[in-house]
C-alpha cells in the first residue's frame, strides 16, 4: 500500500487554520479537484511542496548573500 493511502493522521501534532482570499480559495479549490485530494491532504501536500521549494532554493544562494 503506498503512502498516498494510508491513514497516517497519528503523524501529526497540531492544527492550523488559515483564511483565504476568494482567489486563493479557488485556485486551492481547483487543484484538490485536479488531484481528487480532500482539504486536509491537499493543504499538508501544498504545504509540504513549498517548504521543500524554499529549502532547495536557500541551499543554493551562496554563502556570502545569506547575510543579505
């Protein structure tokens, strides 16, 4: 069974709440019905997508504009 199937609520240790705008709310509307996820999965995977983007691209700047 892979990842994408199991219930692994059990992982996580706290909840967070967001407002979003009309916009926003449509275009997150739009992607959990493009990748038949429910709120909570498509949220953790929007999440966990962009943390890993940003890490990537912190550990690509070079060392002398991480003081910048």
């Amino acid at each position: 069974m892979s990842d994408e199937n199991t219930d692994d609520s059990r992982k996580y240790s706290e909840t967070i709440g967001t407002r979003l705008t009309p916009q926003t709310k449509q275009k997150f509307d739009n992607y959990r019905e493009e990748n038949e996820l429910g709120k909570t999965k498509a949220a953790r995977r929007l999440i966990k997508q962009s943390l890993d983007k940003e890490v990537r691209r912190q550990m690509q700047l070079p060392s002398s504009a991480v003081g910048l």
